[in-house]
C-alpha cells in the first residue's frame, strides 16, 4: 500500500501563486508515475500534471507554462508549482501514484486539497 498525503493548497488572488506538495509513505517501491489531478464542482477529474520516474513530463494544455510539476525522490515527495492562477484553477487537486508490481499497475489516490483562486 502506498499512502499520499497532499498539503499546501488554499485561497489566493487571481494571479497569484501556491505549490502543492504530495508526500508518499508506505510500500514506495517501483513508484512510476505520479501526479496531479484537479476536479472542480460539477467537473470531470482531469489531468493536470504527471511526472515519471525519469523525469519526463505531462502537462494539461490548460495548465502549460503556468504550471511546473517536479519530483523529490529522496523525500518521496511531488510538488506542483502553480504561478499566473486563474479563477478556474479553482478544484480539488488530487496527488496520485502509479505503481507497478509484477506486471500489474495499482493506482494510488491522496484525499485531495482545495485550491481555490479568486479574482
């Protein structure tokens, strides 16, 4: 099992900036993929952002060169700086992990912390 546990979320101006940061404990190994998905009300979860094990980087046309995902792998962390945010950028974003253990991919879920950005 792994465990997600997301912080840094919470109200600030259009145009301002937050980072979130997603902190992995528990069975961590062969971790290979994490990311940042957001849903807001009445909304679809989408993809923000993704990141790889090599380092190689997915990102939400909505969210490109606004936002940075990035991976601390001494710390088993994620962070998803998010700069220039928008009134809808407003959702709860969700930390996710990708694992992969003999062939088979479980995915992993945090609970999720509000963002929400007003104008």
């Amino acid at each position: 099992q792994v465990q997600l546990v997301e912080s840094g979320g919470g109200l600030v101006q259009a145009g301002g900036s937050l980072r979130l940061s997603c902190a992995a404990s528990g069975n961590i190994f062969s971790i290979n993929v994490m990311g940042w998905y957001r849903q807001a009300p009445g909304k679809q979860r989408e993809l923000v952002a993704a990141i790889t094990s090599g380092n190689n980087t997915n990102y939400a046309d909505s969210v490109r060169g606004r936002f940075a995902i990035s991976r601390d792998n001494a710390k088993n962390t994620v962070y998803l700086q998010m700069n220039s945010l928008k009134r809808e950028d407003t959702a709860v974003y969700y930390c996710n992990a990708i694992q992969e253990r003999r062939t088979i991919k479980y995915n992993y879920w945090g609970r999720g912390t509000q963002v929400t950005v007003s104008s």
